[in-house]
C-alpha cells in the first residue's frame, strides 16, 4: 500500500521525472521511484592473458623438448631420456602450461 501523498494520477506522474534508487529500499517500493540497473560485470570481456612459467621457461630453452616436425604431424623431441626427468621440477610447470593457447606452447603442455 502506498501512502495518500504518493498517490497521483497518471498525467501527473507522467510528468514527474523518475527518481532512481538501489534495489531492495523501502524507496524502490515507492511510484516515483525506478530501481537502478546493476553495473555490468564485465564477465565477457576478453582478458589480457599473462606469461606463464611454462612460456617463460621453453623461451629461455630450459625444457630438455624441441618440436620435430613430421609427416604424420608434430612430435616433442626430447633431448634427455624420460626416465631421467626431474618430475618434481618440470611436472608443475608443464600443468601451468596447460592456461597456454598459442602453438608451440599449447601443443607441448597437451603432449
């Protein structure tokens, strides 16, 4: 319910300019009142994608992987045995590779 000095006709609330208020106010119940939009959240708005470990670390050239090229597609070829890897060392920074979406960084994280 509204009180009596809210209540007007509608010629005369037409020509009564709109008050805006937030959401969930006692004042956004009121007829002269409209309710402000929420601001945009900016969910689908492209991001800038920063350098990972992974891109940092196979531009300096210090994964023992080259890119071999093949009729069949591209390989990774590794220049130290697997056995002989380092997983603690090169594990984590292969999976920080996986956020990258350029080749060759992309195909060498999924490999």
């Amino acid at each position: 319910f509204y009180c009596y000095k809210y209540k007007t006709d509608e010629s005369e609330r037409e020509k009564r300019k709109w008050r805006y208020t937030e959401g969930f106010t006692t004042q956004s119940r009121l007829p002269m009142y409209k309710v402000k939009r929420p601001n945009a959240s900016g969910v689908f708005n492209q991001r800038e994608v920063q350098a990972t470990h992974f891109r940092k670390f196979y531009e300096r050239g210090d994964f023992p992987i080259a890119l071999e090229h093949d009729t069949k597609g591209n390989k990774i070829a590794w220049k130290v045995e697997i056995e002989k890897l380092d997983y603690h060392h090169y594990l984590p920074l292969f999976f920080d590779g996986l956020c990258e979406t350029q080749h060759p960084y992309e195909f060498f994280a999924r490999q």
